[in-house]
C-alpha cells in the first residue's frame, strides 16, 4: 500500500504527467528498496484505478491523474485476494488435485481434457492465449479427480482471477508473450499425458513444476 501510495502521489503532484512513462520496474524496485511482487501489485492497482496503463514492449506510462470515480484509493484491490495470494495457494494445492486426478480419470475425463489441451494448441500455433480455455483445463483436472471439495475450490479460485481487472495486466507481462505461451503449453500437454497414463507421480512431478514456473513468471525476472 506504501509503494502504491508513493507512486500515486508522485502522479498527483505532478511528478508525473499525463503521458510519461514510468520509471522501469527494475528502478522502482532499487528506489523501494523491494522485489518485483510489491511494485507489480502497486502497478497493477494503479491500472486497475485508471491512473496508467501498459504498452506491451515500451512500458508503462501516466494516463490519468484523477483516480476514476467507481473506485477509492484501490479499496477494491486491496480489499480483494491478490494475485501472489492466488498463486500460492494453488502452488500448494494443485498438485496435490493432480494427484487425485491421476488415479481416478476416467475415459471420459481423459477425452475432455484431450480435448481441451488441442483446442489449447490450436490458440498456441495461432499466436493467441485464451484464459478461459487454461481456467478450462484446470477446471477440468480438479473435476477428475472426483472430489466435490477440490471442484468448489478451483472453481472460486477462477472466479476471483475472473473479477480481478488486475490479471489482465498480469498476463500481458507473462503468458500472452509468446515465449511464455509455447512453454505454457507444452507444461499443459504433458500434464495431461501424465494424467491419462494415471501416472501419478509424473503428474504431481510436472505440475510442481508448471506453478514454480507460472510463480516465476508472475513475481520474478
């Protein structure tokens, strides 16, 4: 909330003007003394507030000096759960649905998913990443693995990333690129392979390893 209010002020005062760029996230990170995960979290509620915005490659720069009206000093983004929130829990928790999913697919769960993963090859060769179709396959390993539980909790965890304007800012610096999107991926394709050869360890193994990554894309250079 610091660094945010920091940075708002600047903006405010005049420090920034409408249409400057921003000072790299690298610098803020040596003027605050802090890692990259706080002063994304402040970006992202300055976006999400109408103060900036991102040019994909260029930057971020001053849109507005005025916090837009349906919002108070991102009360709504930080009343919320934030996104290294999100992604801690699920580091922790889906492999151990994975798990489950592994031993307890059946046919049909292996076909839907099948399904899903090429529907996300084909977005992959086209160039895009749809997250709907990620929240998809998600959505669809915890359905294997036959637990009500695990099926309510990712299905709340989807819907607070879908009402968090912020994810989309998340995702411009990370999956949407398309080194990020081919890696992303091929983590999903062979997850799914794990899953319909109901290898369990090579399914915990690998999605260990896609939310380390997905971690490290997120919060890390």
């Amino acid at each position: 909330m610091q660094i945010y209010n920091q940075i708002l002020s600047q903006i405010q005062s005049g420090s920034f003007q409408v249409g400057d760029k921003l000072p790299a996230e690298r610098e803020l990170c040596e003027q605050f003394g802090v890692s990259r995960a706080p002063i994304r979290q402040a970006l992202s509620a300055l976006e999400l507030n109408g103060m900036i915005y991102s040019r994909q490659g260029e930057g971020v720069f001053v849109k507005s000096n005025q916090i837009a009206s349906d919002t108070s000093q991102a009360a709504i983004f930080f009343d919320s759960i934030s996104p290294e929130d999100i992604v801690e829990v699920r580091m922790n928790i889906e492999p151990v649905i994975v798990r489950f999913a592994a031993q307890r697919a059946t046919d049909e769960d292996i076909d839907d998913l099948r399904a899903t993963i090429k529907q996300m090859e084909e977005e992959t060769k086209a160039g895009v990443y749809v997250p709907e179709t990620d929240e998809k396959l998600h959505c669809g390993i915890a359905k294997a693995s036959r637990n009500d539980l695990f099926i309510n909790l990712m299905a709340a965890i989807s819907n607070a990333m879908k009402q968090q304007e912020m994810w989309t800012f998340i995702r411009d610096r990370t999956v949407t690129r398309p080194d990020y999107r081919d890696v992303n991926f091929k983590e999903h394709q062979l997850l799914i392979q794990a899953i319909a050869n109901h290898d369990e360890q090579e399914a915990v193994e690998i999605m260990t390893n896609h939310m380390q990554n997905l971690y490290d894309r997120y919060w890390r250079d």
